[in-house]
C-alpha cells in the first residue's frame, strides 16, 4: 500500500535508526544513513516501501552477523545457520553473506588457517581432529587440507603430551604400561595417529626418566 511521509523519528533506544510514519502511523524502520533520503511529505509507493523494507531486512540481518562475528572470526556455514536460526529469508542471508564477504569478513580459507593456528596454540590436535572439527563448521575438503597442509604432527602431539606426561610421570617407575596406555589414549583423543602416538610416547618415556635419574 502507499503513503504519504508524515514523520521520521530517530528512535530513542537505536539512534542510528529511524521510524518511518506513513499518514501518520508508524511504517517501518530504517538505518538513518538510509532514511536520510527521504523527506517529510513525500509519497512512497507499495514498491517504494517494499523496497525499503527489504533494505531494512538486509541492515538488520547483516548487523546481527557482525554481532556474530565480533566474538570470533566464523566460517560461512556458521554465519548462515546462526541467521536461519533467527527465521531469517533465505534471500536476505544470501544478501548478507555476499555483503560481508566483500568485506572480508568471511573468509573461509581464512578462518580454516585460525582455526588450526589456534588449536595449535592451545590445545593441539591431529589432522583427523582438525578435519573433523573444520567438516563441522562447513568447510569444503580442499580449504580444510590446504589449512592443515603445513602442519607437524610430531611436534603438536608431543606439545599437546607435555603437561599430562608431567602429571603420569609417577607412573613410568610404578607402572610403564598404565603410562603408555593413559598417554597414548589421551593423544588418541586428541586425534593423531597411533605412530605419532608411539613415537611421542617413547620420547616423553626417555625425556622424564633422564630427569628423574638426575
């Protein structure tokens, strides 16, 4: 339906929002850098409105993203669930992926590479975990492998296995094996494979029993 501009009100709660009034009821919402475009007295037609309401749609969705995004950077996947969670359109996600994109705010290649840096950083894991948790987060097969290409196994299994090695280290006197089994499953968990387990365990076997002997 058409209309005639009555007011445009900043809103008190949002200032960078403005409510539009139509023959002096309330309409819809607008960003004010859009709203600035229009004047009181002017006549909006149902397309003009329908227009302007998908624009607010888009704003508004896109602002609820970027709300998403301020926590941590996201993959694509992640930002598309977390709109049509909200019963967003399926047009207006598309809009808004498109938008932030551009922007460089989705990156899926990107956000791989974080993620395997900050796993790394913190709490290391194996390829297989890393696929796992990066499939998770709707990532294609080849962004996944290209971000974990550079990888060293050895070394996160064996910084993953440093603390909780220092914790078992009374066992490898007492009982090697329970230390052996505990270590390995634990590495196990972390998902790297059984050489790299082995491997690392040996080597954490020889490093703790050099200090013990000291």
């Amino acid at each position: 339906m058409a209309g005639k501009i009555t007011s445009l009100r900043f809103q008190k709660r949002t200032p960078d929002r403005v409510n539009v009034y139509l023959d002096g009821a309330f309409a819809f919402g607008l960003p004010a850098i859009e709203a600035a475009r229009l004047r009181i007295g002017q006549e909006l037609s149902a397309a003009d409105i329908q227009r302007l309401q998908a624009l607010d749609a888009i704003q508004k969705a896109y602002d609820r993203a970027v709300r998403f995004l301020s926590y941590r950077p996201r993959s694509e996947a992640e930002v598309r669930r977390r709109l049509a969670e909200a019963a967003i359109d399926e047009t207006v996600i598309d809009a808004v992926v498109e938008r932030l994109t551009g922007q460089g705010y989705l990156d899926d290649a990107e956000f791989a590479r974080f993620w395997v840096e900050n796993r790394h950083r913190f709490k290391p894991k194996g390829g297989r975990a890393l696929r796992q948790e990066l499939r998770q987060k709707g990532l294609d097969a080849p962004i996944i492998e290209a971000a974990i290409a550079d990888l060293d196994p050895l070394a996160a299994a064996y910084e993953a296995a440093r603390v909780k090695a220092a914790r078992l280290a009374h066992l490898i006197q007492d009982d090697p094996a329970a230390f052996r089994r505990k270590l390995g499953a634990f590495l196990m968990r972390r998902g790297f494979d059984y050489e790299i387990v082995a491997e690392v365990v040996a080597r954490l076997i020889e490093e703790l029993s050099e200090i013990a002997s000291e």
